[in-house]
C-alpha cells in the first residue's frame, strides 16, 4: 500500500510521514522530492526549472515507487504536493494504473494556519522559504476539488491524529502514541532539522 500525502507547503506532510513511519512498523518514507533534487543537480542554477515539470520526474517518481511498492511488504509513505491534475494523473493516477493499492490524502488548513506553520520553520532554524509562501492560496485552492480527496482538516488537530486519521481511514493498525509534549517537541525539531532544504 502507498500512502501519499499531498498538502501545500506547510502544510505538515513530512511530519505526518514520519510520524506514521514511527508508528507503522516495517513502513518506509520515499520522498519524490528527493528525484526532483536530482535532476536539478544536473541542470545549471539559472536554467532549473519547477521539477515537477520535467517528464523526467514524473516518471521517475513512478518507476522509483513501483519499485518499492512490488518488492516492499509493507506500507510505503510518500509525502509530495501535487496540485497540477496532469502531474496528479501522471503519478498517482500512473501508479493506480499499474495496480498499486494508492491512499490519497490531502492535508487542508486555512491559509494562515499554513503560512504560519512556514514562519514557525524559520523559528527552528530552517531556511525562510518566500516561495513557499506564495504557493499556499494556489495550492489550498487546487487541493479542495474532489480528485484530490480524501481530504484532512488540520487546523485544530495534532500531527499523531493526523497519522491516526490517515492510518483508520486505509485500514492500518497503528501503534498507540505515548509520547509526552517534550518529546513531541523534540521529534518536530529532529524532522525539521532533517529534511532542511538549502535550494
């Protein structure tokens, strides 16, 4: 089972990933970000466009997750906004295609919650991400049409009930979480502190 989590950013993907991962045992994250890394590594700075746009991450996003997916038992958790429904179609509905058992879940919140979620990054340390700001309306708008369901109100629940909701709804059993807010607290920073980006 593939569970992708899409949202805008900020939108509380990566932390909803990880938590599932510590939770779901013998899970693993496959972040398609990471693709898209790549293939900006190989172009010059100035000529490098929205990954998303090239062919070539999208379909290797398909091809590096029908790998997992045919020669991993467990779930497999991807998290990655998408909000173009060509893109959308080219990857998850791509992945549906080929028989893959695909849970979608939009994580929504009102555009302030999103964006100071993105400000609350810059408190941790990581790098201000003026893009990403800009990107919240376009992408909360995209999100809320019915081909980018299921869909997950997050303003005023946890990240741990997020997970809960995620693994109820794809009919997972999830371990229980005990964590005290101190080492909530420490999670989110250790998650944050990792998945930084520096362009």
């Amino acid at each position: 089972m593939l569970l992708w989590i899409n949202g805008p950013f900020g939108g509380g993907k990566t932390q909803t990933a990880f938590e599932l991962h510590r939770r779901l045992p013998g899970s693993v994250v496959c972040d398609p970000e990471e693709v898209g890394f790549g293939l900006h590594r190989v172009i010059p700075r100035p000529l490098r466009p929205d990954f998303q746009e090239l062919t070539a991450w999208r379909q290797g996003v398909v091809e590096s997750l029908d790998l997992v997916l045919r020669k991993h038992e467990d779930p497999v958790i991807a998290p990655m906004t998408v909000v173009v429904p060509a893109y959308f179609d080219e990857t998850v509905g791509r992945l549906r295609e080929m028989g893959h058992d695909v849970r979608h879940f939009a994580l929504l919140a009102r555009p302030e919650t999103v964006r100071d979620r993105l400000k609350e990054r810059g408190l941790y340390g990581l790098r201000h991400d003026s893009w990403a700001l800009e990107q919240v309306d376009r992408c909360l708008d995209a999100l809320q049409h019915k081909e980018f369901a299921e869909h997950i109100h997050t303003d005023d629940i946890p990240t741990r009930a997020v997970a809960d909701r995620i693994a109820t709804s794809a009919g997972l059993t999830i371990a229980p979480n005990t964590d005290g807010p101190m080492l909530r607290q420490w999670r989110r920073l250790k998650v944050g502190v990792q998945h930084m980006r520096f362009g």
